[in-house]
C-alpha cells in the first residue's frame, strides 16, 4: 500500500500546485490574449493541457478507487472515502462546468465564458485544496 498511497499524495499534491496556479495566474490572463488570436491559443491551451492534466487526474483517480479497499477499516477508510468523494466533485464540475466552458471559447474570447470559467473553477479549487488535507490525513493514519 505504500507506493500506492505515494502515488496517490504525489498526483493529489501535483493538482493542487496545479489547479491553484491554473485558478489565480493562467485563467485570469485568458482577457490578455486577445480576441483576434484567441481561438487558436484556446485551442493549443486545450491540447496542450491535457497532456499535463489528463495523466494526473487519472492516476489521482485510480489510486483513490484502490485506497478505499486498501486501508484499513477506521477513520482512514473514512479519509479515503472522503477523498474519493471530492475526486467525484472535482470530475463532475470539470465534465460539467469547466469543459463546456473551454468548448465555447474555442469559436473566440467570450469575457462572460471566461467569468463562469474562473468562477466555476474555485469548486475544484477548494475540492483540491480539502482532498490535500485528507491525504495528507490520510498518510499520517496509515503511518502511525
């Protein structure tokens, strides 16, 4: 269990770092590109990011399902359990909210798409953000 659960906290850990990034840095500068070149870059965006995310949300994923049955009965099943739940939350609100967002603005720079993008994201943010505490958690039950 213990590559599984460093699998795990390394892939949780990355997202974090990455979804904090995405929400106050990369998302907001989408109003400075341009509206001209807009389409392309939302599209090279696109592809370009789920290189990085694809991967790192899968194996955050998997690993989450797996940890369920791998811990022992008690609070740290819990902790995974509850763990899993936010994978649940942050997977529907990116199918739900975030990629039809990115849909839309791949036909042009639309500021309303942009404010429900940027405000959507805050649930994955903060889904991140509790998932990190419950891992980390998580760890020092397994660990004690």
């Amino acid at each position: 269990m213990g590559v599984l659960l460093a699998v795990h906290a390394a892939a949780t850990a990355a997202m974090v770092g990455l979804i904090w990034f995405v929400q106050v840095v990369h998302y907001p500068l989408f109003r400075r590109v341009g509206v001209a070149g807009f389409a392309a870059y939302a599209r090279a965006h696109q592809q370009r990011t789920s290189w990085v995310v694809a991967p790192l949300m899968g194996a955050e994923a998997a690993t989450a399902i797996a940890l369920v049955g791998a811990v022992p009965a008690g609070p740290a099943r819990w902790l995974a359990i509850g763990g899993l739940a936010l994978v649940v939350v942050i997977w529907f609100s990116t199918l739900l909210w975030q990629v039809p967002c990115h849909r839309r603005l791949l036909a042009g720079y639309d500021e309303a798409v942009v404010r429900r993008l940027v405000r959507g994201n805050w649930v994955r943010t903060l889904a991140w953000s509790c998932r990190a505490v419950l891992v980390f958690m998580l760890v020092a039950a397994v660990h004690v």
